[in-house]
C-alpha cells in the first residue's frame, strides 16, 4: 500500500513483465481477424460463418480458410495482418545472396519462410504465417539465429523460392 497524494491509502498493484507472445495473443483476442475484416466491410457475416465453420472442422486458421475460399485476396489478407499484428511487410529489394543459403529450399517451402537477409545475429524472413511458432523456432534452430518475421503472401514467397532457389534443391510440388 502507498500514501496518496490526500494522505489515503491506495493499493498498489504489482504487474509482471508479459513476453511479446503474450502481447501478441492479447492484441489478437482483442482484434480478432473475422472482426476486422467484417468491420472493414471486406467479407459478409455469413461468409464470416461460414469460413469459422470450416475452420472449426479442422485445424487451418482463419486467414487460410478465408484466402482458400476466394472471400479474401492474398493482398487484403496481407494488409489486414499488417494492421492486425502491427507488423512490416517484406521488401523484396533486400534479399542478400548469401542469406538465402542459410535455409534450405525444403525447410523454406514447407514453412512458406524466406530468408531475406541478416542484421546483428537476425534473420530477417518473410513469411506467410508469421503466427507459426514452430515454423519460426526451426528456422532459429537450423540458422542459429533470431527470426525477424516480416509478412508476405504465399504467392510472393513461392516465387522468391523458385527465383532464389537452384532446381536440384526441389523437394516438393510447391517449389
């Protein structure tokens, strides 16, 4: 308990440091993507419905479900992340050479994750799903650095695979 100013007392409240998931998690739950996207007028309630749906009936997120199911564009889903999650889209200008080897073709195309470059023990990767936390603790682990994650939409990372990427590296159809 502390004085106040008019010589009450007046609890104190002892507040914890929360990790950047934990922000992220309580950003997401109070902004939650089918709200934003309805809020924005981009989908209907009833495709909102009907995607949470689909997505109830099995373990895709809602994005995916949305983009899947032709109510969204890779770009719309992009920019609604981009407000949602507070984060930077990729800039393609900066793929370094050199960053690309650090992860192989069949670990980038299993994760839609692309190595963009590397600043102080950072890998900067633009991804699909920057919410894939396994995706982004094996790309750590296999690089032994700190990923960065910018957004990107599938369709920009599978054509940075195909372009950055020699053919006798390919591992699966999306490559």
């Amino acid at each position: 308990m502390n004085q106040g100013t008019s010589g009450t007392t007046v609890p104190v409240r002892r507040y914890r440091t929360i990790t950047t998931h934990e922000r992220v998690d309580a950003a997401m739950r109070a902004t939650r993507l089918g709200d934003i996207l309805l809020e924005a007028g981009l989908i209907t309630k009833e495709q909102l419905d009907e995607a949470l749906a689909l997505q109830a009936a099995g373990e895709r997120r809602l994005g995916e479900v949305l983009l899947d199911m032709g109510f969204v564009s890779e770009e719309i889903m992009v920019k609604v992340l981009e407000f949602q999650l507070g984060m930077v889209r990729a800039c393609w200008s900066q793929v370094k050479p050199d960053t690309v080897r650090l992860l192989p073709r069949r670990v980038a195309a299993r994760h839609l994750a692309f190595p963009l470059a590397v600043e102080e023990n950072r890998l900067l990767v633009a991804m699909a799903d920057p919410l894939d936390h396994l995706a982004l603790r094996e790309l750590g682990r296999i690089t032994k650095m700190q990923p960065e994650v910018y957004l990107a939409t599938r369709s920009e990372i599978i054509s940075a695979i195909e372009r950055w990427y020699p053919r006798q590296e390919q591992d699966g159809p999306n490559c």
